[in-house]
C-alpha cells in the first residue's frame, strides 16, 4: 500500500516480477482499473489510483484493495477517481466500517452504490484535463509556500467539487447527452452478461419517479443540462478479478 500514493495525488510506483511469483496472495488488476484501499486508515488518506503503464498490461498489489474497471472505454477512469478522493466519499464510506478495531474496511458495496453525476464522455475529458491544469498551478504553490498547504487541500477539494457539479467547464450542447451515453453503457453491460463475462446484480439502487414518469436516482444537486445520476456499479465491470489467462509467464521489456 506504500507504493499508492495518498491525498488527491493519482500516482504510484512499482517494479517488475515474473507473473508465477504473483500469481496468487496478491489483488490482480489491468490497465486503467482503479484501485481503492479497503483498510483504516490508507482508505482515510485517500489511497486510491487509476493504474496506468503497467507491464503487459496487467499488475498485482496488495490483497488490500478494492478494483473496479469501467466498461468498454465508455467512462474516463481519472473522473471516477475524483469522487474517491472527495470527502464526503470518505466519510460515508467509515460510517459502514467492518471488522475488528484497527483492521476495519469499508466494503465493496458501499463503492458499487455510491451516487456519482455522469456528464458526457467528451466533458468527462475536459474535465480532467481542467484538473490536471488547476493542480499543475497549485502544485507549484505547494513547493514554494508551504504555509499554504491547508489552503492548498481546500482549493483542491473545491475543484473536485466544481468539476462532479458541471461547473469547472463549459458545456457543450453537442455533446452526446449522457442519458444516451448511459443507455450505450446499459447495453454494452447487458452483452458482457449475457457472454457470462459479468453477473447480472441482484439488487437495485435506490430511485423514484418523477413528474415525468421517468424513474431518477436520489442526488440532492441540480446538474447541467446532458447530465444523468447513477450509481458506480452502472458503470463498472465490478467483479473483483481473481485470475488473467497468461500464455508466457517471462517477463516482455517493453
């Protein structure tokens, strides 16, 4: 867990061991999987990652992670990550804490049904390239004011905040709404399910029924026109992987 980084940095560091030596004792996960910790207090210090560069494509940590892989491209990783880094995903997540004091863990259900806004996949990169600009500029700050290193977090906070909200960018009305993009996102999960490559969910998330007759999650926020309100698990392939097919096990320097 040393090698994730913590607070809203997305890095981490590795090295590189031939697959039978890893095989199994370890959590195995794939290029752009993004990566939570389970356990008190890394989950606290914000340990979470999009997994990118890795060897061959794959990679294997900690048995202390939680990993979740967003489905066929449809959904940047990086912009689920920002709601893994946001406060109030923190704090929600210790409230449903099990297991003994001092290796306590929040548990996977509470990630697969934690509400996230959806805008369209083109503003979800705009966003994230937003981000990467807003910290770049407050990243040079923390290097040389180190006074401000409380401000700093708050104003980073503030962007996550603003950018989940729609209001970091601009929006586009040519977008493909993400109403439709979810619907794309709906089909492409009930293919993998039909192939028996994921398990159709038992239960379902909490909704009403608007004015309209359409069925709504519960958010609590106002969003931009061509934005929707699901749920993690809408949008992840959520099995937690327990094995990769490897036809040579010798490692490929790429």
């Amino acid at each position: 867990m040393a090698n994730i980084s913590e607070g809203y940095a997305n890095s981490f560091v590795s090295d590189s061991r031939l697959w039978r030596n890893v095989k199994t004792g370890y959590t195995h996960f794939a290029e752009n999987d993004i990566g939570i910790a389970k356990i008190t207090p890394c989950f606290e210090n914000k340990k979470s990652v999009v997994f990118t560069g890795l060897i061959n494509g794959y990679g294997a940590g900690t048995t202390e992670l939680h990993i979740i892989r967003t489905i066929s491209g449809l959904i940047v990783p990086e912009y689920l990550l920002c709601f893994a880094k946001r406060n109030d995903f923190i704090l929600g997540g210790v409230q449903t804490f099990s297991g003994d004091v001092g290796q306590q863990r929040v548990t996977k259900d509470y990630i697969a049904n934690y509400l996230v806004s959806l805008p369209p996949l083109n503003e979800q990169k705009r966003i994230i390239s937003a981000i990467k600009e807003a910290y770049y500029i407050i990243e040079n700050i923390e290097k040389t004011k180190l006074s401000l290193i409380e401000d700093v977090k708050k104003a980073k906070s503030k962007i996550l905040d603003l950018a989940i909200r729609g209001k970091l960018v601009p929006q586009d009305p040519n977008d493909e709404p993400a109403s439709v993009l979810l619907e794309r996102i709906r089909a492409e999960k009930e293919k993998l399910i039909k192939q028996g490559k994921i398990k159709r969910d038992k239960k379902e998330s909490v909704i009403f029924k608007g004015d309209d007759n359409s069925y709504y999650e519960k958010y609590g926020e106002k969003l931009p026109s061509g934005w929707v309100v699901t749920n993690f698990e809408t949008l992840l392939e959520y099995e937690q992987p327990t094995k990769y097919i490897v036809s040579d096990t010798n490692y490929k320097p790429t």
